[in-house]
C-alpha cells in the first residue's frame, strides 16, 4: 500500500513540472509536449521609454492567464521586474542562460497572473536594439516556445 501512494504521488509531481519556475535557461519547457504551433494569444509590447529604459509587457489585464515564463534577454544589460510584485512572483536564472534571464515561482504559478511587466537597461556602449526570447506556459500541456520580441 505504501508503494502504490508513493508512486502516485511521485507520479503526481511529475505531472505538475516545475510549478517554481524553470531550473535553467532552455529553448521550450520539457513537458514530454510538442509546444503549440499556433499563434500565442498573449499580447506582448516592448516600447522605450525617455530614459533609454525599454519596458516589455507580456499579456494583458482581461486576457487570459498564464502560469508559467522563461524570459531571456538575448543580449547584455539589466533585465528586472517592473515592480515589487513582479520580484516577489518571479526568480532569476543563472544556469545556461547566455544573458539576463527570469522565470516563474510558484506564487505566479498559483496566481492566475495575466501580466507581467519588465524593464531592460542595455549594457553601457549597446548600439543594438533589444531583443528576447519568451516561453509562456498557459498550462502544463499547453505552451508557446521561441517567441521573439524585437522594438
């Protein structure tokens, strides 16, 4: 009996995926999925602001939720949450990432979040305009891979 409730429960985590966030930067979520092909219907802006700031938007209030992201800044600078909930609901990354990366937690996850919102500052010197590349994770069975979000 105690091996049938361990296996389930076991079997259980597994289902759920990393409802903290990815554990490393990646090219799509490994859900034992394919990502959808389709369209995202996520709304997503990247406009910059007077100080030289960009602010990236991803999803919009009364649009549909999202539990999980994977944000990768493809190129150097300081990429951070807009605000104190975006901190509070969001982790970085470090492992396997070529730049500036974050992810969910599990408060996100848990949320029904609709947007996130996040500044970029290039790094000294950039000529270059920003780019990122985004996972959204509607569900554990349904994700959109290798989004990228160019001004």
């Amino acid at each position: 009996m105690l091996k049938i409730a361990l296996a389930t429960l076991l079997c259980a985590y597994s289902v759920y995926g990393y409802s903290r966030g990815a554990p490393a930067c990646v090219d799509a979520p490994r859900h034992k999925v394919q990502p959808q092909s389709s369209r995202n219907p996520y709304a997503v802006s990247l406009v910059q602001e007077a100080g030289g700031d960009w602010r990236l938007t991803i999803g919009s209030q009364g649009g549909p939720s999202y539990k999980g992201l994977l944000l990768q800044a493809n190129q150097s600078g300081n990429l951070r949450p807009a605000n104190s909930a975006g901190r509070r609901n969001f982790k970085s990354l470090r492992r396997g990432c070529g730049g500036p990366a974050w992810t969910h937690s599990s408060r996100w996850s848990n949320s029904g979040g609709q947007v996130s919102e996040w500044l970029f500052t290039p790094a000294e010197g950039s000529t270059l305009q920003p780019s990122f590349t985004l996972s959204i994770v509607q569900r554990f069975s349904t994700f959109w891979s290798g989004i990228v979000v160019t001004p």
